[in-house]
C-alpha cells in the first residue's frame, strides 16, 4: 500500500518524521487513548465552542426562521457504517435539489462535488464556509462517538463506491480534521485525500493528532482551500 501514496507524501517531510515504528501506544490501546483524549478537548473547551453554537445557530435562524438551522448529511463511517453527520446550513432550504442544475460547474471528479462560488450558498453561509464555523455541530458527532477530532473526512458516498484499495481508509473513525485539510483541503481529488488518509492511517498517534489539529487553526486563519 506504501506504494500507492508514497507520491503524496514524498514532499511533506513533516509527516514522514512520524515513524511508525517508535509509536509508543498502539493497537486497542491506542484507541482508547484516542477516544479519552477527544472527550477531554472536548469538555475543556466547552466554555468556547457551546457559546459559538448558540450564537451562530441563532444568526443562521434569524436568516431563515422557516428553514432548519443545522442539517445532516449520511456520511460513511468506520467498516462502511453510515451515520448522520451535523453541519450548519449554509445553503438555500432546497440546495440538493438544485445540485443536478449545477452538476456542470463541478470541479472535481463525480461522485466529489464542489463549485468555488457555489450559487446555493447563502451571505452568512458563505461566511461560516470561510471561517470553517459550518463543520462545528460535528462536535457533537465526536461526542456521541461516530467522529474524532483527527482522522480521515467521513465521504457522503457509500462505502460500494470505494475501490479495494481505497477501503484502508474505513478500518478507522472518521475525523473533523485531517492531514488533507491541511495539506490541501478543497483542492485536492478524492484519490489524492485517500493517499493522505492512509499516510496519516500507518502513521497515527497522538502527537500526530496535536500537530494536525495545531495545523488546523493555523489553515483555517489562513482560509487555505476554503470555499
């Protein structure tokens, strides 16, 4: 599988200092340690994030008082199990049904869509996509366990689409984060995520999870690859 990804992460010398070999936790009990990490951010940081809940999903309200505030997407979670996964509106009340009007300004491979100036975002979704405030309800689906803070971006394809070699990247919970919004975020096609999903697979840690969620931040000030 090395193979397969050693080309997307040949010049992100950072990550290949993560050496599989020297992880001190692995296994099951890394995945716990994973898990009690998650919930610690998550209730330390409770203060900030539960306030930035309230207040956006009060401002994304008073745009539309009609329209749901936060909506789910099925999304495909560890072994190909679906869940529904939180996000904030930020688009018009019927944007799925709008989707196949625009299928021709995608810009990347189907079953991937993205349109840079998307004609179905709204003025205050177009703000939460910018600052990355629209992913924030996922808190929520890392509380009740089917995300974590860092892992591989859950697909809203099923896990049929995938091809065999792609599937490596379902033996674990999917994240908020990962190494390609980092790296890339919306830039990136969908074979080119899975390499770096599986780069950060065979390389997983918990020092691996704080670089990437420092990272983050810094990517999010930056609106690197946001649209």
């Amino acid at each position: 599988m090395g193979s397969l990804h050693i080309a997307s992460v040949e010049k992100r010398a950072w990550i290949k200092n993560f050496d599989p070999e020297k992880r001190i936790v692995k296994g099951p009990a890394y995945i716990l340690a994973k898990r009690i990490f998650d919930l610690f951010l998550l209730t330390v940081s409770l203060p900030l994030w539960l306030p930035l809940l309230l207040v956006t999903s009060f401002l994304i309200w008073l745009t539309a008082p009609g329209a749901p505030v936060i909506f789910f997407q099925l999304r495909t979670g560890k072994n190909g199990k679906r869940f529904r996964m939180f996000k904030f509106r930020t688009m018009v009340p019927n944007a799925e049904e709008l989707k196949t009007s625009y299928a021709h300004l995608n810009e990347l491979k189907w079953p991937d869509f993205k349109i840079t100036n998307d004609p179905r975002i709204t003025f205050i979704g177009r703000i939460l996509r910018k600052t990355s405030l629209d992913e924030l309800p996922q808190l929520l689906n890392v509380l009740l366990g089917d995300m974590s803070l860092v892992g591989p971006r859950p697909t809203s394809f099923s896990a049929d689409t995938y091809e065999l070699w792609q599937t490596e990247r379902l033996d674990v919970v999917p994240g908020m984060t990962g190494l390609w919004q980092i790296e890339g975020r919306g830039r990136l096609e969908f074979d080119q995520r899975l390499r770096l999903d599986i780069a950060y697979i065979e390389r997983s840690s918990l020092w691996l999870d704080i670089v990437i969620l420092f990272r983050t931040i810094i990517a999010v000030f930056e609106r690197r690859g946001a649209h």
